[in-house]
C-alpha cells in the first residue's frame, strides 16, 4: 500500500509539473491579481508593506487558519512532553558566562523582537517572525537556568487573550458593514507608524500569540530535557 500511495502521489506530482510547464511559459508566470493588490494596496490598507496588506487584509481569513493550525500544534506537543517529565532535575545551574550572557542579550532580544512586531507594517518581518524572536528571548534565560520554573498558566493566558483579540478585531469589522479582517481606523499617513488602521493591532496580537506559545513548547522541551 505504501509503495503504491508513493507511486500515485509521484504520478500526480509529475501530471502537475508538466501541465504548468506546458501551460506556462518559463519566467512569464501571469500576475493578474498580484499587479492589481500592488496598484490598490496602498490606498485600500494603507501599510508601506505591501506582504502585510495580504497577510492581514486580503487573506486575512487564511492567517487566522495557520494561527489555529500553530496554536493546534503547540497545544499536543505541549501535552505530549508535559507527561514525559517529572523526574530529577540535573545541571541546576549554566557556567558563569551562559548564565550572564543570557541576562544581557535578554533585553535586546525583547527589544528586536517588539520591533519586528511593531513595524510589521512598515519593513519586512511582522508577527511571526518578532514572535519566534521574543519566544528565542524568554528561552535563552531557561537554558542558563533550568532550575527556574516556567509559567505556563501566564504563557496561557497571553496566548489565549491575544488569540482572541486578533478574531475580535476581524469580526469588529463586520459591525461597521465590512468584510472579516478588514482594516478599520484611521488609515493615516502611508510610511508612519501610526498607520494602516487596525493591521498593527492584529499584528501586535499575532507576535504575542505566537511568542507564547513557541515560549510554552520550547519550556516543556527543556523540562523534558532536564529531567532525563
């Protein structure tokens, strides 16, 4: 059965190869709905990044889809590993310089990673990218200390709240008569920070969401870790 399931999925994958290689021509893909996001972006959103106008405007339904997929996967790895640990604690302390070192890049990491969630709008990067940094700044701490008990009820609830602001600030548009995820606020000046209406609320939300839950699985990781 395996080979066969292999075999029918190479045949479909080279049908599928070969009609776009047919059907289109190399290095002249059509751009039809990409030319016309790129002309009407700008003044519909208002955010100098255009990628953050489709992540979060025009398929801003599909970005709630992989935020319920991550928060899907987070959640029953974080069951899995919660039930391995439970055993005696080694290595209660890091050396002299990982523990330090973690204290003083602790700062800068929250400070980039803020950044790239507040200026998603602006310049590339946006909530994921600045929450995979803040989760990275909340874990250096516990490698240097994997004594130190981690919060996960905390972790919890800024997933949960931030989740759910980012669906209210969608379905809030729909109050205004509006499609789901559509921007609402004042658009303001394209370029500024204070810009794109409600696309660096949704964004600040998704950071936070994503923050804490790759923060929660990178803690049960290490208690998993520790505990062997």
């Amino acid at each position: 059965m395996r080979k066969a399931a292999a075999l029918l999925f190479t045949l479909g994958l080279l049908f599928l190869l070969s009609v776009m290689f047919l059907r289109f021509e190399l290095g002249q893909a059509p751009m039809r709905i990409g030319k016309d996001i790129l002309a009407a972006a700008p003044e519909q959103v208002g955010a100098a990044n255009i990628v953050t106008s489709v992540v979060l405007g025009y398929r801003g339904l599909d970005t709630l889809g992989e935020i319920a997929i991550l928060f899907t996967a987070a959640t029953a790895t974080g069951l899995i590993l919660s039930g391995l640990g439970g055993g005696q604690r080694r290595d209660p302390e890091g050396g002299f310089i990982l523990r330090h070192g973690a204290d003083l890049v602790f700062p800068f990491l929250m400070l980039v990673g803020m950044y790239i969630v507040v200026h998603g709008h602006l310049t590339p990067g946006g909530g994921f990218q600045g929450g995979v940094v803040l989760a990275a700044a909340f874990f250096l701490p516990l490698l240097a200390r994997p004594s130190r008990a981690v919060s996960h009820s905390a972790l919890g609830w800024i997933e949960g709240l931030a989740g759910a602001s980012f669906i209210v600030i969608g379905l809030w548009a729909l109050t205004l008569d509006q499609a789901f995820m559509t921007p609402w606020l004042h658009q303001g000046v394209l370029g500024e920070l204070f810009s794109a209406g409600t696309l660096p609320l949704l964004y600040l939300a998704l950071g936070l969401k994503v923050g804490a839950e790759l923060a929660s699985l990178l803690a049960h990781l290490a208690e998993v870790e520790a505990s062997e």
